[in-house]
C-alpha cells in the first residue's frame, strides 16, 4: 500500500511539470522562425565548380555501371540544380542576386555536367552528344 501511495504522488508531481514542458515545447518549436533560409547566399564559381565535378563524376561512374546515358545525366543535372536551389535560393552570384529559373538552372547544370564529363571520361559520353556540344561551344567562340 505504502508504494502505491508513493507512486500516486510522484506522478501527481512529475504530471504537471511534464505537461508543462510538452506545452511550451511545442508552441516555442512551432513558432520559431526558420533562420537557414534566410542566409542563403549565391552559388560561386567554386561552388559550381564542385558540382560540376560530383555531377561529372557520377556521370562517368554511371555510365561504367551500365546505366544509359540520359539517365544517368539527368539524375546528376537534378541532384545539381536541388543543390543549387535548396543551399543557394537558386541564386548564382556571377548572374546577379536574381533567383534563376529552374529550366535555366537545368540546361546550365547539364551542359557543365557533360563539358566536364567529357573532359575525364570521353568514353562516358556518347558522340552525337559529344558532337553538339563541341558545335555549341565553337559557336560560341565566334
């Protein structure tokens, strides 16, 4: 009799601290702001240069794994333009404090992919692929 009476009143003493914490807990985590989102800073070139690399990386091990070409690719352009909008805001500092579009985000995020790709792993990149990319970049010359 004696422990139960004792553990009544222990729970009647931890009850309402508990409810307590568990009330103002919520409401504090409820109500914080999120602080991350607003310290989001533009993509630098050494940023980009990094996920040009993982992106072109991915690529050649993709493509020696027997995965297909555009597979493999657009899986590195996504995971690079969700970097780029999930750390950055979408937001490249050499283009301004402008948040890019995600279109615009994924044709940049790929031809670097592929430029790169080509650099380390020619044999990675199919040649019709090759072929356009090395046309846009003579084009782009002149």
């Amino acid at each position: 009799m004696m422990i139960n009476s004792y553990s009544k009143k222990f729970s009647r003493i931890l009850t309402l601290p508990l409810l307590l914490f568990f009330v103002f807990f919520d409401t504090i985590i409820l109500n914080k702001e999120i602080k991350a989102e607003k310290n989001l800073q533009g993509a630098t070139e050494k940023d980009l240069y990094l996920y040009k690399g993982m992106g072109a990386s991915y690529l050649c091990i993709a493509s020696k794994a027997g995965i297909e070409f555009p597979k493999a690719v657009g899986v590195a352009t996504a995971t690079y333009v969700q970097v780029i909008e999930g750390k950055h805001g979408g937001v490249i500092k050499e283009l301004g404090d402008k948040k890019l579009e995600r279109e615009k985000l994924f044709a940049g995020a790929e031809f670097q992919i592929v430029t790169t790709a080509m650099q380390y792993c020619p044999d990675s990149v199919p040649k019709d692929v090759t072929k356009k990319v090395k046309k846009i970049l003579k084009d782009n010359k002149k």
